[in-house]
C-alpha cells in the first residue's frame, strides 16, 4: 500500500521533493536491510566473546558485579550476535551482543567492548548459520581461536588464579620453551598474568634429586632471576635471565655440589600461523628460534666461596624452534610437539569430566643426538589439571 502525501503541507516543490527523496530512501534502506541474530555455539569462540564482555564491563563500564555476574553464567547460556545486513553489499554491523541477561548494545559499543580483531572477525563472515563454526575455511583463526585469555588452573606443575578477565596471579615449575618440563628446569617461576603478558620472578627449585616413580630426577639447578613473557595475535616470545653468587644457602639443593650448572638467559621469538581442519579441530603452526646459554660454576659451602668451573665452560645454545599444536573442534583434546635443541617435546591434554583434565609431557633427547651432561635420556611427566 502506498503512502498518503498532503501537499498542502508543503511550504515548496523544492521541500516536497527533499521529502520524497528521503522517504525514498528510507524506504530503499529498509528493502535492502535486515536484522537477524545468530548463536554462537562454537567453544572457543564463545570463551572468547564472553572474556572480552567480561573486560568491557569490568574495565571500561566498571560494572565488576555484570562482570562477575557473566563468569557465574557457565556454559549453558546462549550467546547471540545481533546484527544489520546490508544484502546489496554483503555488509554488516553489529549491533548486539548478548549472554543470557547480559547485554550489549549499539555498533560503537559492540566494537568497543570486542575489540577491532573479534568484531571484524564475527562482521566479515559470510553464510552465516544458526551455530556459528569456526572449522569452515577461515583463514583468520589467529585473532580469534587462539588467543582466549587463560583461565584459572591448578596442577601439578602451574597454578594460576584469575581475579579478573585479565589479570591473575601464575606459579609455574620447569620451562617447555627450552625442552625442561617440571624440575628438569630447576626453577620455579611466580608472577603476575595481564591479558597476553606475563611478568615472573624465577628461583631455585629444591626437589627433584631423587627418581619419584616414571619421573627422572634433575640435571640443572637454580637460581634468581626473572623472566617476560608474551602472546599477542602471530607473535610469541620470551626473555629471561637468572644468575648465581655467593648463595651458600644453596648448596643442599646442588645435585653434584661443588658444581652447579643453571640456565642463565633465554630468548625466543616465534610466529604463527592457523590452519582449520573441517570437523577435526584445528593446527597452530609455529615457527622462530631461540637460544639459551647453560652456565657451569662452582661453590664451596665451607668456605663461602664462589668460583667460575673454567674445567667446563658456559655453553650457548642456538636453535630453530618448530611447534605444531592440535585443538579439537570441541575443545575436549590439545597436543603439541615442539622441536628445539634438536629434541622433541610431546604435550597432551584430555578432557576427563567437568572441570578435570589429564595432562602428560614426554621429552626424547637420546635417539637425535647424544644427551649432555645435564641432559636426561628421556623424561616423562604426568599430572591431573583443574581447569575453571
């Protein structure tokens, strides 16, 4: 049906025909223009909306009762996507987010409390469907699938508590970047988790110099020092240092006393690339290279005194770093194998029940080349992990 248009309220041909334009094209702009809503159904996907929800409203709204509001929601809530779609252009806006009652609403505000990154992402796809699948042939996984702000864990190995969306307080024991998981490494690492970044002091770590079960004693011993590391979209890295003088206080822990031989430095930068796998999941390949310089000295408790070993040198050791990492399509499965060093480090991670997973490492030196001194054979860890 048409519209009924009183000219004689009309001051003018010319104002009349401004306004048979603009209902024109208000009219044009409705034809070509529909809203619809989608739910987000994809895991990984979802933690990610979710988190970044909660950051907008703790850190910009501060609303830090929505924001804890939102964590207690679980996993059962719908998460829709509302948005405008320009069927002339294959564009679209979105102008709402929403998590059972929690909600977002208006383009600039979607955008602020998404990001650039995850509001392009969601924006740019096309065919969407009822539940949205990150395993379709997407090429820009990256900022999305990957990088989902920790969740607080407890295991073996690491502790981390999340007292907000980004910010946490982390305790690790050993070092994967450098193939020394658990007490191989001879350090423990406690610090504070932001976002992407982590900030770690590192000392000594005392246990390990005897086998416990399938669990090979250390080769390496400790010291003070501290550590960075990052995350951020690609890009990966880490530097950290740790030095050794006149600590006495240490000598117990020392596997072979006088000698002490510790990990001094460590660099690495790598970058990464993502592949989906159709109904499988998907691989993060990463690719860079390290080094880190293994220092051997000595120190006599008796007489407090602390002397380079000048019978075994510090070694520098330079490597290419090779990762390849494997997330099933439910989030229920992770395995990684990383080359350094010219060793293979294996890490898997099963979804048992609820909040229970089971994690196991298993480091192979002896078959590439020959292990060195502080070096195992072979080392094999396993631990159950509490993910929340």
């Amino acid at each position: 049906m048409g519209t009924a248009i009183d000219v004689d309220h009309f001051a003018s041909a010319e104002f009349l025909m401004k306004y048979l334009l603009i209902l024109i094209f208000a009219t044009a702009a409705f034809a070509t223009t529909q809203q619809d809503e989608w739910v987000i159904k994809d895991t990984r996907l979802r933690a990610r909306v979710v988190d970044a929800m909660k950051e907008y409203l703790f850190f910009v709204r501060k609303d830090s009762a929505a924001a804890l509001s939102l964590s207690d929601r679980g996993n059962d809530a719908d998460l829709i996507i509302t948005a405008l779609e320009n069927t002339e252009d294959n564009t679209r806006q979105l102008i709402g987010v929403q998590y059972d009652s929690i909600r977002i609403a208006s383009t600039e505000k979607v955008r602020a409390a998404l990001g650039e990154a995850l509001y392009d992402f969601i924006a740019e796809r096309n065919g969407y469907e009822y539940d949205i699948n990150l395993t379709t042939t997407e090429q820009r996984l990256s900022d999305v699938l990957w990088w989902v702000p920790q969740r607080s864990l407890f295991s073996l190995n690491q502790q981390m508590v999340k007292i907000s969306p980004s910010f946490g307080f982390t305790n690790e024991i050993g070092n994967s970047t450098v193939q020394m998981p658990w007490w191989e490494y001879g350090m423990f690492r406690v610090g504070v988790v932001h976002s992407y970044f982590k900030f770690l002091f590192q000392g000594p770590f005392a246990p390990g110099l005897q086998r416990v079960w399938f669990v090979d004693k250390r080769h390496l011993d400790g010291a003070f020092g501290g550590a960075f590391e990052f995350n951020v979209e690609n890009w990966g890295g880490e530097i950290a240092y740790a030095t050794m003088s006149k600590q006495t206080s240490l000598y117990s822990t020392f596997i072979r006393p006088p000698y002490v031989n510790y990990i001094s430095f460590i660099g690495q930068l790598t970058y990464s690339l993502d592949q989906p796998l159709g109904n499988l999941g998907a691989l993060r390949l990463s690719f860079g290279g390290g080094m880190h310089v293994v220092k051997h000295d000595s120190i006599d408790a008796t007489t407090d005194h602390f002397a380079r070993d000048a019978s075994q040198p510090s070694e520098t050791i330079v490597s290419p770093i090779l990762k390849i990492a494997f997330v099933s399509q439910n989030d229920n499965i992770e395995f990684t194998t990383q080359f350094y060093n010219t060793s293979l480090l294996f890490t898997l991670s099963a979804h048992i029940v609820g909040a229970v997973w089971l994690s196991g490492s298993g480091l192979m030196i002896k078959g590439l080349r020959n292990p060195q001194t502080y070096e195992p054979d072979y080392f094999i860890f396993l631990t159950p992990m509490v993910r929340w």
